[in-house]
C-alpha cells in the first residue's frame, strides 16, 4: 500500500511540474508575414517556411476602406497572417489587411511554393526558392524574379499601346528550368514607350 501511494504522489507530483513548466515557459512566438512601408513604398516581406498567395487590389471606395483613407490597397493572403504598421494599415493579425495607398510594392515571397497575384500599380517580386506559379504582376512597371525553381512568371496579357510600360523578367539561374507564359509578347516600340 505504501508503494502504491508513493507512485501516485510522483506521478501527480510530475504531472504538477509539467503543468508548471508549460504555464511559466512562455511559447514561441508564431512567424507572420510583414507589411513595412519605407517613405511610399510597401514591402510585402513573407515569413520564412511559409507558402504564400498575395492577391493585391485597389479598393476606391471609402466603404471598403473602413479607417484607412480611400483609395486603400488590399493584400489578401489566404495562407499568412499579416504584421502590419498600426499607422499606415488595418487588419494586422489576419491574412487581410488594408493599407495606405503606396507608390509601389516590393515583395518579397521567401521560401516554399509561392503565388503573387498584383496590383495596377509598379511591383518587384522576388519569389525567392520553390515553384512558384503563378508570379502574376498585373499592371505597372513591374520586375520578376523567380529565383531557383521552376515558376510561371506572367507578363503583359495584350500588346501594349504607346503609353504602356516596360516589364522585366529575370530567370535567374540558367541551369534551372523557368516557364514563361506570355499572353501577348509587347512590341519593340511598346516595350520602350514612356507613360
């Protein structure tokens, strides 16, 4: 009988302990994906070991815009939760946020499988390792890079007019296999034009 009882007391005495350990013990800190701002310049930095989708777009409307001022970007991220600037952006904690208006965005994807879809407005995409597809940079002078692995990187849909930007495209390493999938390849004189 004593042995049972001194079995039990160090089983509830060890139970105790871990209980102790694990409330004291504070846990790691989850990675979120980061949304800076540098002057009028957003950086969409993802967290490391984290796939990622950012689908960007312009919301004109105040009524979408909730605290920020319209027009506001929206960055939708099924996959991450977003760390935003409490003073620029709304929704931080979440994988949607709303944010100030920028010049431009810098996006930077990280490792793992990744997909970008962007906005109107001038990107750099650095989709960093993985097989990313698509890299999507919609509108705006806009410069890609895949990085090693193998990606879709997608330019202009339609020939461009006079007024159209130039897009740049890098593949990174040549030993690597990158897809490119153009739509419509610009013409000599679009590609140089000035907006």
């Amino acid at each position: 009988m004593l042995r049972t009882r001194s079995r039990s007391r160090f089983r509830t005495s060890v139970a105790l302990l871990a209980v102790a350990v694990a409330v004291l013990v504070p846990a790691a800190a989850a990675s979120a994906s980061q949304v800076s701002y540098n002057g009028s310049v957003l950086t969409y930095t993802a967290a490391s070991g984290e796939s990622n989708g950012p689908i960007v777009t312009t919301n004109p409307y105040q009524l979408l815009c909730g605290s920020v001022p319209a027009p506001c970007l929206s960055i939708f991220d099924p996959y991450a939760t977003i760390s935003v600037p409490a003073d620029k952006c709304t929704g931080g904690g979440t994988g949607d946020v709303l944010c100030q208006m920028p010049s431009s965005i810098v996006a930077n994807l990280g490792d793992r499988d990744d997909a970008y879809y962007g906005w109107s407005g001038d990107e750099t995409i650095d989709a960093g390792t993985g097989n990313d597809n698509p890299i999507d940079g919609g509108g705006g002078n806009d410069h890609l890079n895949g990085g090693p692995g193998s990606d879709n990187l997608v330019g202009p849909e339609t020939t461009r007019s006079a007024a159209a930007r130039a897009m740049t495209i890098s593949r990174g390493s040549p030993t690597r296999r990158t897809r490119t999938r153009w739509a419509a390849t610009p013409t000599a004189a679009a590609a140089g034009a000035t907006g």
